[in-house]
C-alpha cells in the first residue's frame, strides 16, 4: 500500500505540471476530473489501510476505541497482577507455521513489547487448511506476511524477521547472535528474549532449538502436533532444572492410530486448524502464565483430540543425557540447591504465618519441594520408564536415533515388498 | 478494491481523450509517464487482492496450490472416511465475537458447505485482543467484516450473513426461518442446517438458541468464555436426549476467584485470544467430529486455563425442565427407545461376531447401552447433584433464575456501601 501511496502522489504532481503547461478549457477540464480521480483512489488506499495509531501507555479505560480495555480488566479481575508489564517481554518464536504463526497473531494481540519471527519457507495455498496466512500471501515468505499482518494488527509490537533456517550452520550462528543481542532488548534485566518457542515441524530442528537454549541457559517451550493431525502436546523446557529435549525420546500423546501409517518418507502430513489452535492456544496461555506470574504453568500437557484427554506430566533432567551442554546446566542447577532450599523454607514459614486466601498466587509455581537429592533420583529413575495413560515415547533416545534412522531409510527406499522383505532379511542377518 | 479497479480503468480513458485532442511533445511525454503509473497501481491492486478461485472438487493430490491436500490427508492416514462429506453440511453460528469468529474461520478453512453467521453488533478496537477482526474493520458490522475476510480465505463456502439480535421478537422469526430454510440447504437429507454452534456471551441469548432448538428438534453446540477469561467450556445438546439449557442451572469451570468479583452489571469483561482461541478449537474439533463421524464427541467438555484442567460430564434430561418443547422432545425420546434399544443389539452381535481393531470409529458415539429406564433415573437423580471435581452451577435453576436476577439488579444498583447494606437488611427481613 507505500507503493501505490508514492504513485498517487507522484501522479498529482505530474497533473499540476501538465495543468501549468496546457491552456485551451478542454484539457483543463480532464485534467481536474483527473485529479478527482487520484483524490478518490488516495482516499480508498487509506480507508483499506485503516492502520491504528500507537498506544503510548496500556489504558484500562472501558471505551471501545482501546484495544487494551479487555486485557487491562484481567487485572480488576484479579488474575495478574501488573498486565503492563507484558510490553517489558521479547518473546522468539521459531517456525511460523500453523502453531507459530497463530501463537504469534495471539502474543501480538496480548500487547507483547517484542517478537522474534524464525522461518525459511514460503506461504503456500496448502497452508490454507490452518488459521493466519491468506491466499493473497501465497509466495510471499512466511515471514514477511507475518510482519505484514501482525504489524497491522498492533503497531505497537516490535518485530523482528529471520528469513532463515535455523539447521545450517550460518542460520544458527544469526539464530544465536539474535536471540543475545542485549541492545534489542526491552527490559535491562533480560539477556536478549524472555521465552523461546519451538513451533517448528522436525526432529532436527527440535534438536537445534534445545542445543541453543541449552547452550544460552534460555528457558523454552516445545510444541508440536502430530502428522495425523489428532493430537498435539506443548513442554516447558528450562535448562538443568527440566528434560531437555535430548534427556528422555520425545513424547507424543497417544492418538490410537497405527502409528505405522505415521512418519513415512513422503507422505504428505495431514493438518487441522482445530488441533493447531488449540495447541497455539494453550503454548501462548503457558507462555502468558509464566511472564506475567499468574496460574500454574504446566511442565508438559498433552491434547488427545479424539478423546478430548489432557495428559500432564513432569521430567526431571536424565544425568545420563547425551547432551553435554544439559549436563554443565545440570551440575550448576545442582550446586544452587542451597538456595532454592534456604528460599523454599523462608517461603514455608513465612506462608505460616500470613493467612493465604487463594492457593493461586503461588510464587512457588514449579512445586520445587525440600527433599533429598538421591530420594528424588530414585523417584526420578522409577517415573521415567512409567509414562500416564494416553502418552508415548515418539523415538527413541537420542543415542540411538542416528543408527534407527539409518535403518529407516533404507527400508524407506524399498519400493516394492519383495523389495523390503529382502532388506528386512538382510538386516536380521547383521 | 473493486472501486479501484473502476477509477483506474476510467482514468485510462481519459488519458486516452487528452492524449489524442494534445499533440506538442512535452505533453505526450507527460502522458506516457502518466499512463504507465496507472498501469502499476492496477498491477498493485490486482496483486494485493489475489483471490483464489473456486475448487470443484476436493482433492487429495500433495501440491503446493492444493488448499485441500492436508484435509484430505485425514482420510489416508484412516481418521476420517470420507472428507469431502463435509461439502454437504450447512452450520449456523450465532454470535460472532471472539469464539465465533474464529469458530467461523476454522469451519471456513476446513472447507464446510455452508456457514450461516448472526450478529447484531460492530467491530470495535475494544475486540483487538482477541483473534480474527482487524482494526481496519473497526465501524462494520461483525456479520459483514466475516463475510469480507472469509470469502477471501475460503470462495468455495457459501455464506449467509444475518445482522440481527436473535432476542427480538422479529430476530427470533428470522433466525428460525433461516434455521428451517430447505431451500438453500446442501444436502437433500437436511432439514435446513446440520448443526447450530452458540457463540454468543449472555444467558439470555443462550436461552433463545436453547428454545429454537428444542421447538425445531435441532442438534447444537453450546460455548462459553467466563467473565474472567481464564476458563471456558463447550456442550453438546441434542433436544430429548440430553439435557436442555434449561434443564439444569448452566455449569462453568471453576477458576478459583472469587465470585463476587464477577458478573456485575457494569464491570467490563476480562477476555484472552488464549482462552477464547482454545474454546473454538475445542467447539469446531467437536463440530468435525459429530459431522464426520470420527473420535468421541464431547458431551461437555470444561477449561481451566489457571490450572490446565479439562473435567467432563454428561447430562441427561431433567423430567421436570421448565421448558415445554424440552418435555415434548424428551417425550419423543423415550418412545423410540425399542428401536434404540434394538440397533443397539443387533451392534453388540456384529461386534461379537466381528475382530474390531481400534475403538475409534464406534458408531455409538453418544454410549447408549441398554439399561432400565428406572434404573437410569435413580443415578440421574443421584448425578446431577453431584458434580466432578472443578465445576459448579453459574446460576440457580431456569425456574429461580428471574426472582433472582430482579433481586441481584436491587444489590447492583447500589451505589455505596451503605446502600448495599440497607438493601440487605430489606432482603433478610422479608
């Protein structure tokens, strides 16, 4: 809409030196009907934009022209307790398909102060069968139409795009260097983002997020739906304290589908807009609940949509992870139990002695508990082999993913029966 | 953008006329400039609209420009049996605020045959924290601003917009015509629309789509948001067999605040694209589910977004429901129970005699088993005081509803404390 902006304009000035140039009433006469008509297009080029001004500062004024009235009541509610501060968060969102893209439309119209967009592929009229991206975006990078349309939705986010692919080399270097570049940030307390969000589609591209985080001690959330398109989950990952991504095979909640008929080379994922915005839903409700301190944030929740079942569950880190980034956050998490013990008991004792009306304000919102560390490891040892009704490991673990996938494909590649049950016979004979 | 088109096709025209009553050089350069800025700002505006044409068939090829291939990908991978069923059933949606536009646009996306949209209300700034309008919109009503955004997403859907208060006398007449209205029906089976999803956010109105349903013997989907934004829950009605709106005191999701700071006159509504995106992910999952026969449809279905927890229930009619066409349906009901009880028979001997794999694709969704009447009473009666954990009564009984209400308008017009007071010093003595 600039472009057209720039013509229109361009074109009445050509009209006023025609005008200066031309005497005889005829082609003066044209020449204001034209002018009329530039006057109109200029006037239905700004209508279409109908772009709201900034907000200065968050109103909880109950006027229909404050975008902010609704969120700003969640306060007067007594569900959060200073909403303002939201403006003060960057929050990164990687992958901007049917989760993040929604997870992104709803950060931007709760006001977030700053969004981070990670993407490399282009919008396609396939991606029509999810919330966000319009057919007249086809072509456009994902990124560039997400900034196109959020900007519009609320000018007063900051955003910025990573037209990129976080799995090479150069794409994770600039993924690194964004997400530690303290002179975007909006809060002097942050080291660069608030909340990572992994909302991309691959095992690999997981992997990444969870090495980058690990590396940066950056807290995250896992997200994923799955290729049947009847189930999804969301994980709250915060290095040393929680599983990271490479401590336990990534779970998935159970859809009783045969799970043969999933994850096979080539065939084309199905996807809801249902599934998908619930599992954006409940990502950008945990996000909102870990931020702005309010409700518990849930450590992993699970959605079976056939059953409409919601599996919770809790991992504590695998001292045996393949992931030695985990392991240094592991150690250091360790040597802080002092302090969360010290912490833990000025918070029972001080909760001893004032009353508490609600069990909701908790500031002890992870159930962090004084108990002996090798009580806990064996607690630990015995829960990550017994999974709750309803959940699956999707792989196995990390340490035997790369020989696994080996295999795979070479049964992927066989065209034919004859084909794989010859190369099933071959690998049974190793 | 269509009056663009025009204005810049005129304008062609007219430098066409000056082009041949001119003649000097400078002018016919001038010209020439002139034209081929028209000439980019139609190539501006036919770029910016980039509506997709009409699909004639859904098809389940795997291409970028198919908007289909995902949702067709449902039926290889065995979730649903036949996707483009959906082409066939006409939904009704009242009330298009922050649950039922984004119920629209799912439906919309998903391909649905027919959408029939009520509403009597604008499109402010106030609605900007929650998904799908834009600011752009703000002045038009709700009804026209979906139809603008969902005909360009989706052209294939066939949209009736109604901008009308279904709780007026001649909104009532209207939404009842059109409920009934066989002629624009898709399917030679339907009485007029397959389904009615309530979005709407006042008891009132609930109880108007309750008592179209109940008089038309029409299946429908209940929704709701809390004044607090912070839990949610959908419902499944079917007049005679489950319970009517009116049958019991309309149940929400506890969210652990303090009632008292809810639901008073005046106090504006704390809501969340969150919660209200999670809602219409839940209400549309299930409105696929009961459509296309697949999974478990919900009975109800709650949402505490505090505590991630999702209890559920069912209800069974209430025998002494205030409402008339309730009693008539639950009459009907229990008269064709010898059939029911006969299908539901000869369905346990195919079951016998048939291997059944996966529990999924069970036709008897709803759990009818053959039981004594009596005997279901008895735990009806012992049910329906008792509710699961984390759900309570939003409001007494239908029957206590209006000596209440005239009694909470008396508390809620006072002023100040003391008034409040008096007043419920008047109310303890009577």
């Amino acid at each position: 809409m600039a472009g057209m902006e720039i013509e229109l304009k361009e074109m009445l000035s050509d009209l006023d030196n025609l005008q200066r140039s031309l005497s005889d009433p005829s082609s003066q006469a044209s020449l204001i009907k034209m002018r009329s008509r530039v006057e109109n297009l200029t006037a239905l080029v700004n209508s279409g934009q109908g772009r709201r001004s900034k907000v200065k500062d968050m109103s909880a004024e109950v006027v229909d022209s404050n975008p902010y009235s609704r969120l700003m009541a969640l306060q007067r509610m007594g569900i959060v307790d200073n909403y303002e501060r939201i403006r003060d968060f960057s929050v990164a969102i990687v992958g901007i398909g049917g989760v993040g893209s929604v997870a992104a439309e709803m950060l931007t119209r709760c006001g977030i102060g700053r969004l981070l967009l990670y993407d490399y592929d282009k919008v396609e009229l396939a991606n029509m069968n999810r919330l966000f991206f319009r057919p007249e975006q086809c072509g456009m990078t994902k990124t560039d139409a997400a900034v196109q349309t959020l900007s519009d939705i609320n000018p007063d986010v900051v955003l910025e795009s990573y037209t990129l692919n976080i799995t090479t080399v150069q794409g994770f270097e600039t993924f690194m260097a964004s997400l530690t570049n303290k002179a975007n940030s909006l809060s002097k307390d942050s080291t660069g983002v608030d909340l990572v969000l992994s909302c991309v589609d691959n095992y690999e591209a997981r992997m990444v997020v969870n090495q980058a985080c690990n590396e940066l001690k950056q807290t995250w959330m896992e997200s994923g739906v799955s290729e049947d398109a009847v189930s999804g989950h969301i994980q709250l990952l915060i290095p040393g304290e929680t599983a990271c991504f490479a401590c336990a095979p990534p779970l998935v909640v159970a859809s009783g589908v045969d799970e043969r008929t999933l994850k096979r080379e080539g065939v084309c994922a199905a996807s809801l807009p249902t599934t998908m915005g619930v599992v954006a839903g409940l990502l950008v409700q945990n996000t909102l609940k870990y931020l702005l301190k309010f409700g518990q944030v849930s450590p992993y929740l699970g959605y079976n949509a056939l059953k409409d079942y919601f599996p919770t569950m809790q991992m504590r880190p695998n001292p045996q992870c393949s992931n030695a980034a985990c392991l240094e956050r592991q150690e250091e998490y360790k040597l802080t139990k002092p302090e969360r013990d010290a912490a833990a008991k000025a918070k029972m004792e001080e909760e001893a002695l004032t009353v508490t009306e609600s069990a909701i304000h908790l500031d002890n919102e992870w159930n962090i508990c004084v108990v002996d560390d090798d009580e806990q490891d064996k607690k630990d040892a015995q829960t990550r082999d017994v999974l709750p009704e309803g959940l699956v490991h999707e792989l196995p673990t990390a340490d035997e993913y790369q020989r696994l996938t080996a295999q795979e494909e070479a049964v992927n590649s066989a065209d034919d029966l004859e084909e794989l049950k010859r190369q099933l016979e071959a690998l049974n004979a190793d």
